[in-house]
C-alpha cells in the first residue's frame, strides 16, 4: 500500500463546476499538506499550503484536512478552462527528513 | 523572475553515456532536492542537499551522483545511462527547514535512454 493514494483521473468537468480533489494517506505522523498544480511540461507549482487540521481557503480554491480520516482535499469553485492541469497532493511529517511524500496526481480537465 | 531553472531541457542519450543536469536557484534557499517523475509513480526523491556542501540520499539514488559545491547551484550526474533512467527530472528548492517550507521546483529535464 502507497502512503498516499490519488485516484489518477482523468476528470472531467464543464466550466463553471465545483471540483473536488482527494487524497488519502496511510502515516499519522503527517503534518503539513500541500496541493501543486501542474501543467502539460512544466514543473509543479505551489497553490496551497495547510498545517494539521482544518481548512483554508485562498480565491477559488480551498484545502481541507481531516486527519482523523487521514483525508485531504481541494475544492476549486467556479472552474475554468485554465484549471485543467494535473494536481498533485504532497505531504509530510515534523521529522526533519527534509522528505515529502507526493501523489500520483489527478488530471483535471475543465471543458468550455 | 527566474526562481528555479533546469538545463538542459532534453536530452538524449545511449546507454552507457554519462551527463550532468544543472539546476540553479536564485532565491537564497538552503535546500534543494532532485526527483524524478515517472507515470503512475509520481515524483520520487533521488537526493537532496541541506546546504552548501552537503548531500544526501533519497528515495531512488542508486546510478546517480550530485554536487552541491555553490549554495545556489545542485548538479545531478549519471555515470553510466541506463534505459530505466528515462524519466522527467525536477530540480527543487526551499528555505530554513525542508519539512515546513513548500518547495519550489523547475520546469523539469527531459531524458531519453536508448
């Protein structure tokens, strides 16, 4: 079993949707929780950042922990056509290991 | 606004033939890593360096070596090029401690093995 586990995609979604984006993971220990978005042939960059529990909202998206659940999510409102990329969750646990566990990520596409 | 940057952006190469990736930061950070990206694998930690001079291996180090000898700059060597290399390679970087700092990564290698 991965640490963490991202169903790959693809999804679909016409403009305008609510798009929901999900993580699950396996270590307890686990701490800080980001999203990275990345389009066809570049890097991945940074949209969220979250520590421990709760959630944060930031424009259009907003990221969710449930670390009971061992559950991360990202919620992006209104979609646009720019919004399809693959997003990629990353994790990692208060252990000095400078180590973070990536997804495998999930491709969005938003359709016009 | 250069951040992180990767040279090159493609390569190929024959099996057995050896290269060097380069990334190089401009934004101070003490830490960089080397991953690669593989379908269905996500990225995965080949080393990382926690500053000037150091280095330290990661996930899937073996057949690659790395260099840190100026803070701003992190070299990535394969020896002898294998066709299991081939794989998208990202360059990252981030300030004070790794585990509580977001990384910021280049827009990626990519490398062909025949």
């Amino acid at each position: 079993q991965k640490e963490v586990e991202q169903d790959p995609g693809p999804l679909s979604v016409p403009e305008g949707a609510i798009v929901s984006l999900n993580c699950t993971y396996s270590n307890s220990a686990f701490q800080y929780f980001m999203w990275y978005r990345q389009y066809s042939r570049k890097g991945p960059e940074l949209l969220m950042y979250t520590y421990s529990s709760g959630n944060k909202e930031d424009g259009r998206f907003t990221a969710q922990v449930d670390k009971s659940s061992k559950y991360i999510s990202l919620f992006i409102r209104d979609s646009q056509p720019s919004d399809s990329a693959t997003y990629l969750c990353a994790m990692s646990a208060i252990s000095g290991t400078y180590k973070y566990i990536f997804g495998t990520g999930t491709r969005l596409k938003v359709l016009a | 606004n250069a951040g992180v940057t990767q040279t090159p952006k493609f390569r190929v190469l024959k099996t057995g033939q050896s290269m060097t990736l380069l990334c190089a930061q401009d934004m101070n950070h003490e830490y960089m890593y080397w991953y690669r990206q593989d379908p269905g694998m996500g990225l995965r930690l080949i080393h990382y360096s926690v500053g000037e001079g150091t280095t330290a291996k990661g996930e899937v180090p073996d057949g690659y070596n790395v260099s840190r000898l100026k803070k701003q700059n992190f070299l990535l060597g394969l020896e002898s090029a294998a066709p299991s290399q081939t794989s998208v390679y990202f360059c990252a970087s981030s300030s004070h401690r790794g585990t509580d700092q977001p990384q910021h990564f280049g827009d990626g290698t990519r490398l062909s093995i025949l």
